[in-house]
C-alpha cells in the first residue's frame, strides 16, 4: 500500500554557505543525504540574486522529494552566521558585505521556517545527531581546513554567548605576540599554526630555520601546502614530521585550555588535516595530556569525525531544522 503524503517521513534541507561555493540537499530524519547540488556563492554581488539562484537549483528536488509540505525547514550554515539574529555579520571571505538578514531573506523566499548558524556550529550538531558525538552531552567540535573553526557543546545545548558569536577558538591567542593573522591583524592566534594554512607557514619556518635535505624544498612556494607536507612526511622526511610534530603540539597546547575550560567528554576533530591520521593525532594527543592539570588527565578522548566530509557541510546544516524542532 502507497503511503500517504502526510504519512511520509519530514526532511530537512541544509544549506552550507562557503566563500566560493554553496553545497546544499535535502536530508532524512537519520542523515541520509538524498538530493545535494552546489552553486557559486560569488555569482551575484546582491544576495538577492544569490537567493534567487539557490531557490531555483533547490526547488526541482523539493519537487522530487514530495512537495514542500514535507520539508520541516531550512537550516544554514554560513560564516560568522548569528543564530539569535538569523544575520550574517561582517563576513570577510563572502562577497556580500556589512550584516545580511540572511534567515529572513531565505524563509520569505522558500516559505519554509529557516534557522542559520556559523558553520562550525552547524559541524558541531550534525556531528551530535549523525557522527561520532551521537549521544554525547559534552563536547568540542574543531574543524582543520583552511582556518580553525570550532563548536562548544556543553550540557547537550550549543554554547552560543550574549550575542551568538562564542566558540571562536581559532581565534583565541596560543603564542602571545606570535604570527601575523592576516584576516584579524592580531597575533599568534591558534588558526595560523594549526590549519591547513598553519601547516605551510610551520613548514617554510622550520625550512628556513635549519639547512638539512628535504623533500619539500623541491616543492616551488607557490604550490606548497598541507598535502606535499603530508605526502613528503609519510616518505620519511625529517622535516616534513617535524611540520606536523610542530602542528600537533601547538594544537594540543590549545586543546587543553580548551578542555579545562568546559571539561568535555571528547574533543572531535573534522577536516583535511585529519587525513595526516597519526602524524598529527599523536603529537596533539602527547600535547594535550602533558597540558592538562592532573583531574583532567587520561579522561578526554581526540576523536576523527564519523562524517564523510562532502556531506558533512549539509548534514550540519540540516541538523539545525532538528534541534530547532526538539
């Protein structure tokens, strides 16, 4: 017997707002991802005209999927996204500028209640209701790509601040006076030592601070990244370890301010530097347990987020139409 619209299963829709791309899809109560595309986000200087265009590619899958009557809402992840204002504020790597009633925009387009968060946030949730964090209360979501991003789940909520912007651990200072964050101006915060970016700039340091033969000195600086750094090191270059041993011990430091400040169950780890596995994971591990005070030690687990990093922007986002309806 065929089910009835109003007997089938609601569905979300996710929404991750990136720099250059949009990635967006349509997501089951048990994060099955069944419809995703992604647009440009830098084809329309107006954000109109971006929602126009996302309303468009979305609306031939609401379609497939049943009809809008079955989609329960639309959550976003966006940078520098505010949960209470539904804003995005001051974004630097977006082309839309000063602060964007995104939420609004979108809920008045889609006819669909629509929440957004920063996209650190949306990981965090997606990886409590999806991935490795799923019927955890107490834990610290740190994304490792281009920058650091980071979500801080206390108590089974989201810690979101007076004025929703808390959780920016890669901003939070590691080494007083250090390297120049270029996007801040201020200096040695956590995101220029342990990001992708953090791993290119650890390796022309530690080239430029010792004359021994590496691999990666045949690498011209241009192409240089956090890849030819794990390729060279899973090689056997020394200082190619070095990179990581260096990345691994400056993200443990931090770690550890981070766990006694909240004391939570499992720090979970999301990102293209996770892919180096142990080469990072051992040093940060040594790191953090060498830093913690002693009633904090051997109690926190560093975990690999459980999501396959293509979905795991829209699973996130999607997350929030849950939590938003809990």
């Amino acid at each position: 017997m065929a089910k009835t619209k109003s007997s089938l299963q609601p569905l979300a829709i996710g929404i991750d707002i990136g720099g250059t791309g949009t990635k967006f899809g349509i997501v089951d109560r048990n994060g099955n991802l069944l419809f995703s595309s992604e647009i440009s986000s830098r084809n329309h200087s107006e954000i109109e005209g971006f929602i126009n265009e996302l309303f468009e590619a979305l609306l031939p899958m609401i379609e497939d999927a049943g009809g809008s009557g079955r989609i329960r809402g639309i959550g976003v992840g966006a940078p520098n996204g505010n949960y209470y204002s539904g804003t995005i504020e001051y974004a630097p790597n977006l082309i839309w500028k000063g602060i964007i009633p995104l939420a609004k925009l979108i809920e008045n387009k889609f006819q669909l209640p629509t929440t957004l968060t920063n996209d650190a946030n949306a990981a965090a949730i997606g990886e409590m209701m999806y991935g490795a964090a799923k019927g955890m209360k107490d834990f610290i979501m740190i994304t490792l790509g281009t920058g650091v991003g980071s979500g801080i789940v206390a108590n089974g909520k989201l810690v979101y601040g007076h004025d929703g912007f808390a959780g920016e651990l890669g901003h939070t200072i590691i080494i007083p006076n250090g390297r120049l964050h270029e996007g801040t101006g201020k200096r040695g915060p956590l995101e220029v030592y342990a990001s992708a970016t953090g791993v290119k700039l650890n390796a022309i340091e530690v080239l430029n601070n010792n004359n021994e033969p590496s691999l990666l000195r045949n690498v011209p600086l241009e192409e240089l990244d956090s890849k030819k750094v794990y390729e060279a090191a899973i090689h056997g270059d020394k200082l190619a370890r070095e990179v990581f041993d260096y990345t691994g011990t400056i993200l443990g430091i931090a770690l550890a301010n981070f766990v006694m400040f909240s004391s939570p169950e499992a720090v979970i780890l999301f990102g293209g530097l996770t892919k180096a596995g142990e080469l990072i994971l051992k040093p940060t591990r040594e790191h953090m347990e060498a830093n913690l005070i002693q009633v904090f030690q051997n109690k926190i687990k560093i975990l690999v987020s459980h999501l396959r990093e293509s979905d795991a922007a829209i699973l996130g986002a999607s997350a929030l139409v849950w939590e938003m309806k809990s």
